[in-house]
C-alpha cells in the first residue's frame, strides 16, 4: 500500500496511520486470502488486489452496437470483466464501484456496484443499441465532471479516482473529433493542477 501511495502520488490522501488501519482492516476481514482462493493466483499476485483499497473504481462500459459483432463474445467479455472486478472490489472496498454506459443511463440504483450479483444487473439491463462510441464525451460528462471534478469542488472527495474503460473499439461519432478523448484528459488534468494550487486535493 506504501509504494502505491508513491507510485501514483496519493501523499495528500494517505498518511502512514492511515495505511496502516487499512491493511489492518483488510488483514482481518481475510479478503487476501478469500480472492487468492477465489481467483486462483498465488498470495504474491493477489497482494496487488489490496491496492484496490486506495481508489474509487469507476467503470466506464461501451454498449455501442458493435458490440453486437462476433454474436456475444465482446458482451461477454465485458460482463465476465466487470463481474470480477466487482468481485474484487466488494472484498477490498466497501463503498463498491461506479459504473456508466456510454449511451444509455442506467438507473442510479443500478450504477453503484457491491457484488458480482451487481454486475449482473448492471450488464442484464444493457441492449447495445448506441450507434456510436463517444468515448470522450462520456468520459467528461459521465466520470470526470460529476465523480471527480464535482465532488473536489464539493470537498466530499474522500479518495483518488481509479477510472476502468472497457471498449472493443475506437471513439466515433461527430462529438469524437480532434482526438477529443485525449484533450478531455488533458484539459481534466489542467483543472486538477489548478484546484490543487487552490488547495483542494
């Protein structure tokens, strides 16, 4: 957990007491030990998962129609991504994960990922009917504005921002011109700086 709090720059999230009371917690709930076992690995790979604990995982899930090529196997593979990743969250995050599509909106009851069981749900509901894959845009207005960028401004930020896109494909779409993704990052980045000159975290 200490070299990820260096590794990523988490110093103005985490302390040393901190960390500590969070591998303590996670030492004695047995999560380590129930997602080696769970997912087959060795207890040095599965060390990584507890990294986990650190972040707010959100998911950003690409239900464009083309991932209706190939019958089931792109809508498979996400479902069976997402699932363990919930897996893994609900043992080393209490507070779960966000999820949003890309075109459609979910319920927001439905968004907030717990269990696999949540993932289930979540990816039951999806119909793969978006024409196009607006990467960028959904990333700025799904994830970025209103799970990072808000909740600085709002102080209600508890912990760094995690962000998972699973997509078969590239941004399309008018809204996609101009390599919007990486201008949405960079212009995210920007803000960030600026906020913490301001003395957000």
């Amino acid at each position: 957990l200490a070299a990820c709090v260096q590794d990523q720059c988490l110093h103005a999230y985490y302390n040393f007491s901190s960390l500590q009371q969070i591998a303590a917690s996670l030492a004695s709930s047995g999560a380590l030990v129930q997602a080696a076992e769970s997912w087959q690995l060795p207890p040095s790979l599965a060390v990584d998962l507890c990294k986990l604990a650190l972040f707010d995982v959100c998911f950003l899930l690409d239900d464009s129609a083309s991932m209706h090529s190939e019958g089931t196997r792109r809508r498979d593979a996400l479902a069976s991504i997402l699932r363990k990743a919930a897996d893994a969250a609900g043992r080393f995050d209490n507070d779960g994960m966000e999820a949003r599509w890309m075109n459609s909106d979910a319920p927001p009851q439905f968004g907030q990922i717990r269990t696999a069981q949540d993932a289930d749900r979540l990816t039951g509901m999806c119909r793969d009917e978006g024409r196009r894959t607006p990467l960028g845009e959904a990333l700025e207005n799904k994830i970025l504005k209103p799970l990072v960028l808000d909740k600085i401004l709002a102080r209600t930020n508890t912990k760094p921002v995690l962000v998972i896109i699973i997509t078969d494909g590239r941004p399309t779409g008018s809204g996609e011109a101009n390599d919007k993704i990486k201008r949405v990052i960079k212009e995210t980045r920007k803000k960030l700086e600026r906020l913490g000159e301001q003395g957000y975290r």
